[in-house]
C-alpha cells in the first residue's frame, strides 16, 4: 500500500509541476 501511495503522490506531484517541466525534466535526466 505504501508504494501505491508513493506512486500516487509521484504521480500527483508531476500534474501539479506539469507547468514546470523546464525544472523538472533536468532533474529526471
């Protein structure tokens, strides 16, 4: 379950910082 809710937090996070992937795709690569 832990994972689940990892997953869906990650998951969350991305949609909430999606007008920011100029920061976060650097990070991810």
């Amino acid at each position: 379950e832990k994972l689940a809710n990892l997953r869906s937090f990650i998951l969350y996070a991305v949609r909430y910082t999606n007008n920011h992937n100029k920061l976060i795709v650097p990070l991810l690569h």
